[in-house]
C-alpha cells in the first residue's frame, strides 16, 4: 500500500529549480513535498569524492556574472567560491597545428580573425533582438527558425576555420552540433546568456568562478533546509488531475495536492503519464526538444603539470575527439585534474565505445594537446549524461528548426494545475544553474498566485 | 494480482506493424502475445461510423501502386478496394484566386511550371540517391542533414508560387512544415515511397485506391486471425530485461517472454519504462524524432455535389486552414462526404481552437472551395492525432536536422531481446500503411532468427 500524504503542492525533481520552487513555496507559507527519482538531489549537479579529499563536479559547475541567483543563494548558504585557474597560455589546434595564445584573441591568420570577428559582431547582434520572453515574436522568427545554425555558418562565414570556431562554440555551450538545432534557438540561446564571450569565456564569462567543495553543495544545502519534505528514490509512474487538485503517485507514495510543479527536463516531462492526457500542443513540444549530447571527464594527475608549462589548461580544437578542456583542480592543489568535453557527435560516437576505448580517445586528444604527461592519469572519471534515466543528456535541451515558432508558447503555460520548471523554461541564463533556479521562482509564483 | 502469462515473443501495440508481426510469427511456429493500449486494434488505422451505414477512416486510409505487402494481405482476407474518385477538374488556389486543372499539371503561369518542374525534378534525382537501407550512408548526407527542406527549397524555386507548391507537398505527405525537418529526410521519404508523383498523386499514386468498408478491416481481420493473443487496453507500464529473456508489465498482466517487439511511433517507444535503462544512443534517438501535425475533418453532405460542377474533390490551396481535400464519398454513393486535411502550422493552430472555431475553419476553407454548399453539412467528423494518448501525432515521425547522420543506425539496432518495428522503421513505404506491415516482418524474421 502506497503511503498517503497530503499537501499543498507537490514538486517532481530535486535539481534546483524544483528544489529552488520548494524553498520558495515554503517561504510563501505552502506545505511542500518534492519527489525525486534518484536516490540523491541536485539532478544535473553531482559531485564525485576521489582520494585524497578532492571532490571534482560530473555535471554543472561554473558561476560567472550576471548569475545573480545563484550568487546570492550560495552567499546565503555560506558557500564559497574561487577563480577558475586561468594564468598563462590557452591552446588552439586545427588538425596538426597547434598554437598558443594569451587572452581571448588567438593568435592566428588574420583573415581568420577578420572573419570569425565579423560573424560574431553580426550573430551577437542579431540574438540581441530575439525577445527573452517569447522568442516567437521576433521580427524574423520565422525566417531564423527555418534554417539551421549550420546553414548560416556557411552563409556568413567565409573561411573553412572561421566556421570551424563557431562550431567549437556550439559543441562548448550548446553540447550538440549546429546543425542539430535552428538559427533562433541559437540567437536566442546566446542572448539569454549574454553573448558569445560572455557564454564561451572564463574571465568575466560563464566559466569564471567554481564552488569549493564542489556545486552539488548548493543543492545539497537548500535539500537539508527542506529536510523531510524531498523524498528520494521516487520516480513519478503518474500525475493524475481530479476536481480536487492533483495526485502524484510513485511506486511507495502517493501525494495529493493543489498544483504540481514538473521540475524536469521536457523530454522527462513529456514521458511521464498524465491523466487525463495532456494536450496535444504541449505534448507535441515535449517530443520536439531533445537534450544535448556530453560525456564529461575528469582525468586526475599527481599535479597540473600544464601550468609549469605556462598554459591555463584551456584547450580547444576542431579535430577532437576533446574539443574543450579546462583545468578543473582543487583549491587544495592536492592533484592536478584536466576536465575533458566530449559533446555532441563526439560524446553520440564515444557512447558507443566501451569504457577502455573511451579513456584511450580521451587521453589521445589530451597529449595532443598537453604532452605525453598526459597519457597516464592516476584516476579517469567520466559521466555520459545521455545515459543516466532520469536525466538523458546535458547540458539542456536544444531546439531544432520549426520548435520555438510552432511550441514556444507552450514550454511555460500550465495545463490546468500543472506548472513547468526547469533550466529550459528559463528566459535568463537558459541551460545553467541560474536558470534553474530563476525557472522554480517564475513556478512557484504562479502557484503562489494560483492558490490564494 | 496481475494475471501471469508465458509466451515465446510479446509484441507491444497492435497497429498494422505490431498484428503483421504476431501473424509471421505464429506462421514461424512460436506462441505470441499481443498487448494493445486502446481498447481497438488497428493503430493509426481506424474506421467510424456514421449514420446511413456510411463508413469513413479517420487515419490511414489509401493504398496504392508498389504497395504490394498490404494488397496481398487485403487480396488473402477477401478486402477488396475501389478506385478514390477522380474524374473531372482538380482546384488549385493561390490567395483569392483560384483555378481547375485536369490531371496532374495545373494550368498556372508558365514561369512558375517551369521552376515548379526543374526543382521537383532536382528534388527526385537526389531523393534516388539516398540508400533506404542507411540514409546516412549517402554521399552528401551530411550536408543534405544540415539544412532543413525550406532552406532547400528557398535556394532551388525562383518563383514564390513554386515554393509554396513544395510546401504544400509537405503538408500533404509529410504533415509537417518544410522547416520542421532535414532535407536529408525529405529525399529519404521521397525515394522510400517512390517520388513525388507517386506519393502526392491520386491515379497511380499513394491515393489510388480505398478499401471496401474501410482500412481498419485490414487489421480488425488479422486481429480475428490472432484471436485471444491480443490483448486490449493493456497499457504497457514496464518493459523489464533479465536473464531469462524479457518481462512486459501492464496494469493486468506480466507477460514472460524471450523476446520482445516494440510496435509503437519511436516517441512512445522511449516513453516506455525499460528496465535495465536503454543505452543512450538508442533513448536519444527516440527524443528527436516527432510526429507530424494532422487534424482530420469528414465532412458528410447529402450528396457529392462538387461532382455535379465537373470537380474531383481535390482543392488544394496554399493559404489554408485546410490546405489539402479529396473525395471520400462511400462507394455505395449514399451520402457525399468530403475529405479535409489540416496539417502542419495549421493543425497545430487548429489544436488550441474549440471544436466549434476548429468546424468554422474548415467550412470557410470548403466554401471557398467549393462554394455555399459546402457551408452546410448534415455530420462533421475529425480526429486530432496528435491528441491521442496513444499515437501523438501523424501521419508519422519527421526527422530534424542532424538526426538521420547521428542516430539513424539507432532506428532499427535491437537492444538485447527487444526489437523494433512500426512504419517508421520501415525502408520502403516509411509513413504507410505498407511500411508498418513490412516492418512487422523484417522484426518478425530478427526474432525467428535469434529464437531458433
């Protein structure tokens, strides 16, 4: 027999933007309960312990500016942060070649530099027009919406390595390839975040600070203030409407209450069984959205070698399979650890690898770029987001051709008692913490506003 | 308790692919279970009907020339078919004005059939070079993935008329917009179906024929073959993989089996709760590929009197809501009944009107057609696929950009002991009727194969 709680509203998800709506929920002065299908909180933020104390993140884990949200709730949780290691030379490699470079501007032709410089002012100038709130409503929507990312890389990039540096900038902070999703997705994406060097950088970018002790204390912190309210290890098998509210049951639980915020990735939401059935626009949203593609990997050395070296870690490269690296080391120094992308086609081929093939490709692209130090790691660990049930790919879902100007309107609008959060509702920071974050506000608002 | 059940292979969903594969199945001597999650068999295939003893289809309904899987079934259940009407003029309709042809080739301005002509035969010429067997092994693939049809379309009609005349064979075969999908998946649906001809065409095209008290006696006849192995309104709330072979879970029933056949569109299909988890370039593959957009009108009147004014039936219009229509008198001549397609933008617009505004659309659309007449109706029937719990749109899946190249080899790849069917899998005739039945076979011949 199922055990029978009653409340006021019930959030499905224990990342932060159903952990974030909870908190909110309470301070509104609501009886709250979260389920969360996995047996820990923070969804696509999770730290890993390794020896010696050091904790790497195998999902989100950067801070930058303009992240206001998150900002304050970590001040308020009292949880610390520091500068991403960023002194000394970035690395640039097209095929064989292999350069080195200080700052944001690598050292290369300068057609390529004229020609990359042109495309990003135009592409940063139009994604600056595309409406946070409602992407549809841009003067050309349609005409953005009807073509790949791909298609106008082509269009608007003239040499074969300015178009192979925008495609870096899809596989870093898309997670997919440009042509897997629409020109508006990307313009839209990108002002979310505030433009490209805002989103691609570590200094004043989104890669600019870490947590100490890694993010998933965040989550780990607002789950401990909402104590027994979030029950683990309770995946939603059905979110049944009735004239009196909503009932949310699992395979151990069943919790009625007045509203349901579904705090999940769409593809996730799409999949659980609603009853009665969804609507037909809001279900046809929930196929349309596929999540990103990121394996992760955290590859430990006794040292980061790199930096005797003069480099940052920073590594880009068009020929992967790593395509991005950051040095990803503890505070402590106690070990070196370089944090290699494999993202899009990369991580879609490289899930198909065994695990032995996959630490081969992984640390054959990094001594390409670091050196033969960088083919015997003390420990390799890796995540395949695409795999994990209950998240199935990061870093969030992209929008393909036709989405946003046919679904848009649906991604927010509740269905009758049911509320949607998640990064990908966000307008501001969409596909990052703070998003997250700013999505279970915008819900629980409505809920808030919705049951007075 | 759930009622226990062993069997040699359960098939999930009893459309034409999964009741094709259960008749091949126990032709190859092995005991099967089907279980359905409607309370009918049949699919996207279903008859109603009305008063007068008149019967319509409201999903699939045609047959036509290269069909041959399901003619020879129709042929061995004693089906018969009879030709679609089509004598008299066809209407074409731009804006306000409209015009009658007969046959294939509109009487429009010259420039326009010329352009309209050298792109459909660009278009056909690519289609033919793409393998039905692996689509993304064509020459071009990655770049005919990248782009989307409209931007195909954009770069190869002068003329806006020839452009919409593509978009229109989009929403007529495709049920999607030119936007919505890879070119790569434009080719690959043309050449699986045999051309643009073939498929848009009413004599010896895809809409030649209809069957004799409608499609769903095709599957209603092979579900009486199969007797008490369908089971009905047994939705599936588990596919759980051991040692032994495979367990399918319902709310009734827990079917024990060696193998298993998922039948269903490939949204579904990922929507299904697998136990262990899929792999993730499989669950990935089922988050990017959605239906189509189909709202389905029967409209009946007294009599069929467009025949009267010379006409076919079939109006097709570039600014909708109903976009394409045909004849669908019964052969009995009883009552006139007349066809009306909204696809596309159109049927997702049409989704959020009340039935009333959604009646209201489309009598516009026919009167404008086909004069005063068409304002009055005695019945109006619709269906709208993608409101249906247990389909989710039609006519089938579309393919976006970067979908075919990345995760294509996915489609058919069995996972263990679970096999895929359903028309989307399907190399010839992907979309129909023919299709889905041809993919219950090669699914029933992969599990023969592994059993024996």
């Amino acid at each position: 027999m199922a055990e029978r709680i009653e409340t006021d509203v019930v959030v499905v998800g224990a990342g932060l933007a159903g952990l974030g709506a909870a908190q909110a929920l309470v301070a509104g002065g609501r009886d709250v309960v979260v389920v969360e299908a996995r047996d820990r909180v923070g969804g696509r933020v999770v730290n890993r312990e390794l020896e010696h104390g050091v904790v790497v993140e195998m999902g989100g884990q950067w801070i930058g500016p303009t992240q206001n949200r998150i900002q304050r709730l970590a001040a308020d949780l009292g949880i610390d942060t520091f500068p991403t290691y960023n002194e000394g030379e970035n690395l640039l490699r097209f095929g064989e070649t292999q350069g080195r470079y200080k700052g944001t501007i690598p050292r290369i032709n300068p057609f390529v530099l004229a020609d990359i410089g042109q495309a990003q002012a135009r592409f940063d100038n139009l994604a600056r027009r595309v409406p946070l709130e409602a992407p549809w409503s841009a003067s050309r929507a349609e005409q953005w919406d009807s073509q790949t990312f791909e298609t106008w890389i082509q269009r608007n990039c003239r040499t074969s390595k300015g178009r192979d540096l925008l495609r870096l900038y899809s596989a870093a902070v898309f997670a997919a390839e440009p042509a897997d999703y629409s020109l508006l997705h990307a313009l839209f994406y990108t002002n979310s975040g505030g433009g490209v060097d805002r989103l691609a950088g570590v200094g004043d970018g989104a890669q600019q600070d870490r947590f100490v002790g890694g993010s998933q204390r965040v989550p780990l912190a607002m789950a401990a203030e909402l104590g027994g309210r979030v029950r683990l290890a309770q995946p939603v098998r059905k979110v049944a409407i009735g004239a009196a509210g909503v009932t949310v049951l699992t395979d151990e639980l069943e919790v009625a209450a007045r509203a349901v915020i579904v705090a999940i990735p769409p593809t996730l939401a799409g999949r659980l069984a609603y009853e009665p059935a969804l609507p037909s626009w809001r279900d046809q949203l929930t196929q349309a959205v596929p999540a990103g593609a990121v394996i992760k990997c955290n590859v430990v050395y006794e040292t980061p070698f790199w930096r005797e070296d003069g480099l940052t870690g920073q590594a880009t490269g068009n020929e992967g399979p790593v395509k991005i690296t950051f040095d990803n080391s503890p505070p402590s120094g106690a070990r070196g650890v370089m944090l290699a992308f494999l993202e899009g086609a990369h991580a879609r081929r490289a899930s198909r690898m065994t695990p032995a093939e996959r630490r081969e490709a992984v640390l054959g692209s990094l001594t390409r770029y670091f050196g033969p130090p960088a083919a015997t790691p003390l420990d390799f660990q890796e995540l395949d987001w695409s795999a994990e049930e209950w998240t199935r790919g990061c870093y969030g879902a992209h929008f393909p051709t036709g989405v946003w100007t046919q679904y848009g309107p649906a991604l927010r609008e509740p269905v009758g008692p049911i509320h949607w959060a998640g990064t990908e509702t966000a307008t501001v920071w969409n596909g990052y913490m703070d998003g997250a974050l700013q999505s279970g506000d915008r819900a629980a608002a409505e809920v808030l506003a919705a049951l007075t």
